[in-house]
C-alpha cells in the first residue's frame, strides 16, 4: 500500500468549491423550499377585518373570510400547512378555558372554512388553553394558582377532539402538561380520528421571546405570573432529550423544539438522538428581532430571513414554523 501524508494545503483548498455559483450551487448540504415551511396565523372575529400586531411588524390578525384568503395565499406559493391561532373574545374567556371546547368557536370556524376552501392545505392547530382563559395560564388553576396537571390534560383532550372534528390535520398540543400526548391519542384513536397527527411541542421553554404572540392572541395583558412551573427551564438541555422520548412513546408523530435560533443546539441533540420527524419554532420574538434589525439597516432583511431559516435545515429540522413563511416561499420562488 502506498502511504500518503496526510492531506493538507495546498493539495486541499476548500475555497475550490467555493469559487463559483455553479458550484456552490452542487456542493450545498442543505436546501430550502416553500414545504419547509409552517404559516403561523392569527383568527380574529367579524368580517373583512385585518387588525396589524404592532409588536410583531408585517403580521395581522385575520377574520376568517380573509384567513381563507391568507390560505389560498400560502397554497399557491407551495406553504403546505397553516397554523391556527384563536384571538378570542374577552367575553368568551373564563378562568376554566371551556370556549376551547365550543364546536363554533374561532379556532373551528377558521377550520372549517379553510379545509372547504383551500382542501389542499394542512391545518394545524394549537392545544392549549391560553387564548381562552381569562388568566392567560394554558391550563387550569388551583386555589394557589397552580397550573394543575390532570385535569389541564382532560381539557386539552376534549379541545383536541373539537379541532379534530372540525378538520384539523394535525393537533399541537403547546402547554407543556405531562401525559398529554398519550390522553390527545388515545381519544383521537377512540373517536375515529386515526389519521389525524400529533406534533408535540416537546421542548418548549419558558422563554421571553413569546410577548408579541401573546400581544396576538391577546393573553399578554391579561397573564398573571409566569409559565416556569410547566414550560422547560433555558438553563436545561439534557431534560429536552426526556421530553422528547416521552412524547414518541406516548404517540406523538412529529415532535418540536421553541424557539428556534436560540435553541438550536437542542434540535441537533434531538435529531440525533431520535429517528422523529423534528421541527422548530421561530418564534415571534424572533421574527421581531430580525424585523428591528433590517429596519435600522443592521442587515438586509431578505439574506437575514433566507440565514436563519437556513440554519433550522442545517440543524436537521424537517420543517419549520415562522411568520416570515410567505416572504421566503417569494423569495424562494423567484
Ligand atoms: C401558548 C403558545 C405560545 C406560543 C405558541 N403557543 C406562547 C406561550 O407559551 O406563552 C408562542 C409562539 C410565538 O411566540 O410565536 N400555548
């Protein structure tokens, strides 16, 4: 056997395949396409209203009419799925949340006449209690104000049929209560919902970049205390790996990291520990973040947007979650 030394400069140039844009172009790892993407969106009540989130710049809330135009929107850029967030009424929330479980409410009027609209399009949808509660806490609390564990997961249950019901595809249970996926699956199986999927927002972390979302669905406000007592601890990556495997044992068919950039060390550590289909969330204060810094000219918003989503692939997410869907899926589509 002939020995070679050690393979080193100038025999290797990594600049090489750097040189021209035909060949990066061949040499990338990872590519983005529109189905990559997750469209985040915000139902509103009435008719023809858009109402522009001032914390979250170039996103509204929608009416349902013109979230079917949203959606026909997102189809015809290739966006294969929606998320549905409810701006509910303050004289619909209760401390217990149960407008979550009102077969009209926004969330399944939004469903309802999106799949009759746009049929091609997935619809996912968020299980939680906090667009319903008059606390602005995802579940159900005690004397002491503790978010109580059992009975939260009872009424996550019952909301996750309602959406099923009305059409959801996929329910995205996003409150961080133990024992949720298996409860959401066992019920989905026993009411005929076979086909409908669980994307478990596994890691989720008590994080400060969700105070535009709760501008959106109008909880900031309204909130008493903070989500530390469900949502996972930043200082904490090992712990995510647990949560993630209760949730495929439990029957969870995808499974999602949030944030996203801040936390993308967890998406690698996840993806390489389980064979799951992983997403991540980029979420609004995020979006905010690039937003503030394209407008003081800190980056040119369409390379910052293209980056970061970039980044999410790199990291070995499926798909992402972003509010910067649309833009990147024109950007993309040239
Ligand atoms: C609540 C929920 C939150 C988000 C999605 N679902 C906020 C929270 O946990 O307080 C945040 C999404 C975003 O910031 O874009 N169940």
């Amino acid at each position: 056997m002939p020995s070679f030394p050690a393979p080193a400069y100038p025999a290797i140039r990594l600049r090489r395949t750097r040189a021209s844009a035909w060949s990066r172009a061949l040499h990338a790892e990872h590519r983005l396409s529109p189905a990559d993407f997750i469209w985040p969106l915000f139902v509103t009540s009435g008719e023809g209203v858009e109402e522009p989130i001032a914390s979250l710049p170039g996103v509204s809330r929608w009416s349902v009419d013109l979230a079917v135009a949203r959606a026909r929107d997102a189809a015809a850029l290739g966006i294969p799925c929606l998320a549905l967030f409810p701006n509910t009424p303050a004289d619909k929330r209760s401390d217990d949340g149960a407008h979550a479980l009102d077969p009209d409410n926004l969330m399944c009027q939004a469903i309802r006449a999106i799949k009759d609209a746009v049929p091609d399009i997935g619809l996912l949808t968020d299980v939680a209690l906090d667009p319903y509660t008059a606390h602005g806490q995802d579940g159900l609390l005690d004397e002491a104000g503790y978010v109580v564990n059992d009975a939260t997961v009872d009424a996550l249950v019952g909301q996750a049929l309602n959406q099923a019901a009305a059409g959801a595809d996929i329910v995205a249970p996003s409150d961080m209560m133990d024992g949720r996926i298996g409860a959401i699956r066992e019920a989905l199986e026993a009411e005929g919902h076979a086909n409908v999927q669980i994307m478990a927002y596994a890691a989720k972390y008590a994080s400060a970049f969700y105070g535009p979302f709760r501008d959106a669905v109008g909880s900031r406000g309204i909130l008493k205390g903070d989500k530390k007592g469900y949502q996972m601890d930043p200082a904490n990556g090992t712990e995510a790996l647990r949560e993630v495997a209760l949730d495929i044992a439990e029957g969870a068919d995808s499974v999602m990291v949030k944030p996203g950039l801040p936390y993308l060390d967890v998406v690698a550590r996840v993806k390489d520990a389980f064979d799951v289909p992983v997403f991540a969330y980029q979420v609004s204060g995020e979006y905010a973040m690039i937003e503030a810094a394209a407008a003081v000219g800190a980056g040119d918003r369409d390379a910052l947007i293209l980056e970061t989503l970039m980044a999410f692939k790199r990291a070995g997410c499926t798909g992402v979650l972003t509010y910067h869907a649309l833009d990147a899926a024109r950007l993309l589509n040239g």
